[in-house]
C-alpha cells in the first residue's frame, strides 16, 4: 500500500505545498516577488494561517469512524 505511485505522488504534492507556504530557503527570496504579482481573488487563500491549515486534516478525523481510532492514537502522542 505504501509503495504505491499515487501516494507517492500525493505526498510530494503535500510536501511542495507545506514548502510553498512556509517559504523556506532559499526560497524566501523570491516568494514575495509572486505574491506582489499575483491578482487579490487568488491571494485570499494565502491568508489562511500555518495552525489552520495543520488543523484540517483532525476535522476530518471526525467525520470518518475509522479515522477516529487513529485520532485518538495521534492525540496520545501529540499532548495538546
């Protein structure tokens, strides 16, 4: 299941986008550049904070009954 190419690619995909937002070097010498040239309408979703974007996948957690055994497992390690 792990060595699947969807997952792979998923995860590269999650991975780049995490990176995007955070800015890391080196490249947080040109993200300013694209979001002073890009238009209001497509900057609204850059204002979505870091906790809120992190904080999504738990919401979903809630929905899903599977899913609520591997977030009771995740709140055991996390320590909120």
């Amino acid at each position: 299941m792990y060595n699947s190419p969807g997952i792979s690619i998923a995860l590269i995909s999650i991975t780049v986008g995490i990176g995007f937002k955070l800015s890391p070097a080196p490249f947080h010498q040109w993200t300013p550049d694209v979001y002073e040239g890009v238009r209001f309408v497509r900057q609204i979703p850059t204002s979505i904070s870091i906790s809120e974007m992190f904080g999504y996948p738990f919401h979903l957690f809630l929905y899903f009954p599977m899913n609520r055994i591997l977030l009771t497992i995740a709140t055991k390690f996390l320590k909120f």
